[in-house]
C-alpha cells in the first residue's frame, strides 16, 4: 500500500442551512476540540471554535469588528470601543504571539483584570455565535471545513451546540414569520428616492428616516442604537423597502486594530481527495458519524453496514485505513480481519478495531489476527483523527 499526506484541511458541500449547521451536532457527539469553517459561494466565511464539542467563540462573515463592537456595547457599555483604546490593552497580549482571534484575547483579559465579569463576556460570545449561526443559515449554498487544533484553549464560556441550534432556528422562525423574506440584518439602508420619500411621509418622520438611513448603520446597528429588536426595526422599513424608496446595500466593516489572520480558503472542489478510510460497523449511526467528521476532514470514505459485505468491498476498494466493530450480525471482526491478513494486499493495511467493550480479552485476542489498533465506542473525533494520522504516517515512513 503506498501511504498518502493526510490533508491538513478539506471541505464537503452543503445545500440547505439546516444541514451545515446540524453537522455542528455530530462534532458534538464526537467531542470535537478545533476549528470549524463554513464559507458560502461568495466567499463569505465564518469560524467557529469548538471544545470538547462545545462552541466557545464564534467570528467571521462581512463584519466581525461591527458585530463585536455592537455586542461588546449592549453587554459591557462601562468598555471603549475605539481602536485607541483597545490598542492599549492588546500590547499587553501581543507577547504571546496570537495570530487569531483578538476580539476573544481581549474579553479574556478584560475578565482576568476584573474590567468586565464573566457573565458579561459570556453575554457577548453567546450573542455573537447567535448572530454567526443566523448569517450562516441565510447562506443558499456553503462548503465546511474542520481543523483540528486548540487555538482558544482558555474558554470563557461552553456553549452548547442543540441550544444554539434552537434558538437560531427560532429567531429564524421569527424573522420569516415577519415576511423579512430573504433580508439580511447585515445589510444597511438607505434612502434612495429622497424626493418620493418626502412625499409619502410627514416631515418629522422624513427628517428622522434622513437621519438614521444614512448608509452607515447596518439593521442590527440601526436596531441596537434604537434599542428595538431587529425584527420590528426591519418590519418598519419594509413598506419603504419594497416600494423602492430605501434600499438595502452592503457596506465596509469597521477596521480593526489588529491585522486579523483570515482562514485559508477552501479548495475550489467539494469532493475530498485525501486517503480512503472504511468504516465497517452495522449501526447506521456509527457509520454515518464517521463518514461526517472523515469527509469533511478531506479523506474519502466508504461505510459497509453488512458484515457478510464487508470483505468482497474491502476486497474492491482497498480503503488505507479500516476500522472494524468487532459485534456484528452474522459475523464478527475478528473474522474479517483475520481473513483481510492472509491475503498480501492487506497484510500492512492499517485496522483499528471498534467495539464497546474494552476488556483485556478483546484486546490480546485482536492483537492475534492482526489488529493494528483498538478503539473504544463512543469514539471522539480526535482520538479518531489522531490515529488515522499515526497509522498513515507509519505507512509513509516504512515505503
């Protein structure tokens, strides 16, 4: 078998809201800690930072600087938002050597040195994930990345996934109830027929619409300096959108006071090219988790779910790593992989055997016909990785 560079970072695509963001329900089933990356088909891209499943920070899209400014105002107005300001406190962090992530940096040194409570920037991170995953779900078409690592080692707040999930399906809900249709909050209006404008309305409404839709403040914005949900501020413009009169445009972010690190841009294909990883195991579950986590961590993957299939597949494919559950209907794994040794093809195939027992017994006993690894169910998404990695990186360097 000729080994191959695991991918560092690959992408899998989506076609409705609703599945991309689900799949942030499978990295919490598999204890995911990293990186997760949706970016859309105009090349708007937002992060999210997962622990241990749990989403701790969530930024990107067309205005992380506004959308954090806007948060940090509503949740620790007793903070400066001005880049001066805030400049001072980051040099006490630049030390470290942090490339991404300075709006996080900052809550959490505004928490060590008591300037803000815990509570607030926990406020802040759960609106600004709550903002993240609704611009996400407007997105028509996205493709998803994982990356595992720990660059937000230090959470300030564990965010469970089903939770987030729920509350952005129900101001989704709202917001389409409310005939927003298609809208983005993010978007910012403007007046565009001022003379007709002028006609339709009276002169004290006309002079606060000149006012307030002067192209510089998003709907959020325009929402949070008004103190009103964004839903009702939307609703309000809406007659005037439709007629014409305002429209709504897409306008430039705030700067920002550090030079943020922008995520690298998936690869143009959707299809995943890295090593082929097999999954044989009769729970539909097991075998749909793993081709989740594995394909959108750019391997490709075949699942076989019938035991008595297993080896004429595996005979077909000749997949560079195989994880086997070792209870199944009919047959069991110490069989296949005893079969899968004696033939030369697969005498150095690395195979990882799953099971939810993790005795002794089990473990000696696959040892003898030829098992590679043993795993314990339910797997984590790092364990996995992390011994698919092992095992390619042994091939690699035994060729």
């Amino acid at each position: 078998m000729t080994a191959k560079q695991t991918p560092p970072v690959a992408s899998i695509s989506l076609f409705t809201a609703g599945k991309e963001i689900r799949f942030l329900e499978t990295l919490k089933r598999l204890q995911f800690s990293g990186q997760l990356l949706f970016t859309s088909a105009q090349e708007e891209q937002w992060v999210f930072y997962i622990y241990q499943g749990y989403i701790i920070y969530a930024t990107g899209g067309h205005h992380p600087v506004r959308r954090w400014q806007r948060n940090l105002a509503v949740h620790c107005p007793q903070m400066p938002a001005q880049n001066a300001a805030i400049q001072r406190d980051l040099t006490e962090i630049e030390a470290r050597g942090f490339t991404i992530c300075w709006d996080y940096q900052l809550l959490c040194l505004w928490v060590g040195q008591q300037k803000i409570t815990p509570e607030q920037a926990s406020k802040v991170i759960q609106s600004l994930v709550g903002e993240v995953l609704f611009s996400v779900a407007l997105a028509s078409r996205v493709v998803y990345q994982i990356k595992e690592d720990n660059e937000l080692s230090r959470p300030l707040v564990l965010i469970d996934v089903q939770e987030a999930i729920a509350q952005v399906q129900q101001m989704w809900q709202v917001w389409r109830n409310a005939k927003l249709g298609d809208l983005s909050p993010d978007k910012a209006p403007v007046i565009k027929e001022p003379e007709e404008l002028r006609k339709r309305t009276s002169p004290q409404l006309y002079q606060t619409l000149s006012k307030l839709l002067d192209g510089q403040h998003t709907l959020r914005d325009l929402a949070m300096l008004m103190k009103q949900d964004v839903v009702q501020v939307t609703r309000s413009l809406l007659p005037y959108i439709q007629s014409g009169l305002v429209e709504l445009i897409n306008i430039p972010d705030l700067s920002a006071p550090v030079n943020s690190a922008v995520p690298k841009k998936p690869p143009t294909t959707a299809a995943p090219t890295g090593p082929l990883i097999a999954c044989v195991d009769d729970s539909p579950l097991v075998c749909h988790t793993m081709e989740t986590l594995l394909v959108a961590a750019g391997y490709r993957f075949v699942g076989v779910e019938d035991g008595l299939r297993a080896f004429a597949i595996l005979l077909a494919r000749k997949p560079d790593v195989i994880f086997l559950d070792l209870v199944m209907p009919n047959t069991n794994g110490y069989e296949i992989c005893a079969k899968l040794r004696k033939l030369p093809g697969f005498r150095n195939t690395p195979i990882v055997i799953l099971t939810g027992n993790d005795g002794f017994v089990d473990r000696v006993r696959a040892k003898l016909v030829g098992a590679s690894d043993f795993l314990s169910k339910p797997v984590d998404a790092g364990t996995v990785l992390s011994v698919i990695r092992k095992h390619l990186e042994q091939g690699a360097t035994s060729h």
